[in-house]
C-alpha cells in the first residue's frame, strides 16, 4: 500500500487542446502513454494515487468525458485536486462532482481524504505571477488559504494528527520565502506539501522544494517528473 502524486496530465481527449508547450516540448510527446504506462508498472490496486490539478482542457463536464475515462483507467484510488486550468469544477461543486463520480474518483477541494492515520488536505491554492495585480492575488491568496484552513479543521475534528497537504499553486511565488500557506502547514504540524502547476525546467524551483522547517515540499509536475509519479508515503 502507498500513496503517490502527479499533476498537470492537461489531457485533450475531445477538445485537442495542444499548449504551445505541450506542443514543442519532447517531455510532452505520447505523454498520456507515458503516464500510463508508469502508472501501470508503479500503481497497485490498493494504493491511492492523488492527481495535482489541471486535469482536462474541457471548460464543461461534456467535453471530459474521454479524459475522466482515462483517469477512471489508471490503476489504484484515485484522488482529484482542483488546478486553475479546471473550468469545469466549480469550488462549490465539489460535493456534486463527489455525488456524480461515487465509486471511480473523488474530489478535494476544501474537504478531506484518509490514507492510513494521515488526512490528506487539500485545496488549489494561489500565488502571484505577475498575470492580474498583486491586490487581486491577495484576495485570491486569502480565499484559497481560508479552504485549505477548514480542510485541516475538518480533519482535526474528525481526530486527524498527521496531515499531508496539497496545493495545485506552488505555495511561495517567487519573491517568497514564506507565505500563508507555508505558515499553515506549520501551524498545524504538515509532514509534506505537494504542488504542481510548475511546468518546464526554467520554472521548476520557482518555489520551495526539499526540506524547510521540518516540511517536505514536493513539485510533482508530470512533465518535472517525466511522467512517473512519485511516491509520497509508503
Ligand atoms: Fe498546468
Ligand atoms: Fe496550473
């Protein structure tokens, strides 16, 4: 039994949305094989694989059909955060994509999940890139920071001591050494911090990798892992 993480699969079944990354980069050829394949090689059925957001270029529940159905197919449990790129998860509609998808895949986003005594956290978080201004990231910032605070409360409450956290944002942008988010994985005692969202070698230590006070902070960006997810708890 373990637990692993890979995020950023951007699949395109129906859409053939193709980023220009996706488009020029050799990381990014056949990557859905690739994934799969190691997924295949890596993944037991009772191991739970979490999926860092950004899953689908579909902006509606229709147009992922075909990329649901390849995630459905990977092996193992299979736990779903939301990135910035899924237009169709609507935060308050978590609870329904949960309803809709019983049994085949589950979704966190402000709620929690189990992995032995550990709860796993969870919420699409925020940093600023430079992309809208920087009072408009900090209401984002507080927002995403208030769903991940009732993620861990919910998880405190049900009696969870030991937590694993995942965010889709990096948790520092890159003039951060610190930040809401790395002050609450502290403060409620986080053994790990898993992001993606990092996508190509100029921006994968945009944030906080390794060890810092006692965390663990992991970038599982597929394309920063060559597809292979990593394992985070054994
Ligand atoms: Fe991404
Ligand atoms: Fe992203």
């Amino acid at each position: 039994m373990a637990l692993y993480a890979i995020g950023d699969l951007h699949l395109a079944g129906q859409t053939k949305v193709k980023a220009p990354m996706q488009r020029s980069s050799k990381v990014w050829k056949n990557h859905e094989k690739k994934l799969k394949d190691n997924c295949r090689r890596l993944i037991h059925p009772d191991d739970t694989l979490v999926l860092v957001g950004d899953h689908s270029w579909g902006r509606k529940l229709e147009e992922c059909e075909l990329d649901f159905q390849y995630i459905e197919s990977l092996p193992g449990r299979k736990i779903l955060l939301r990135g910035n790129h899924d237009m169709f998860w609507e935060a308050k509609k978590t609870a329904k994509l949960n309803a809709m998808f019983a049994g085949k895949l589950e979704f966190l986003q402000g709620n929690f999940y189990t992995y032995k005594d550990y709860a796993l956290i969870g919420t699409k978080g925020y940093c600023y890139e430079g992309l809208d201004t920087p009072e408009h990231a900090a209401s984002l910032v507080r927002r995403e920071a208030g769903r991940l605070q009732i993620s861990f409360e919910l998880a405190r409450q049900a009696g969870f001591r030991k937590f694993i956290m995942f965010l889709h944002y990096p948790p520092t942008n890159i003039y951060e050494r610190s930040s809401i988010f790395t002050k609450m994985a502290e403060m409620y005692g986080a053994e790990q911090v898993v992001y993606a969202h990092c996508h190509g070698k100029a921006r994968f230590h945009d944030s906080i990798r390794g060890r810092k006070n006692g965390i663990l902070y992991s970038l599982v960006s597929g394309d920063c892992l060559n597809w292979e997810p990593q394992k985070i708890l054994p």
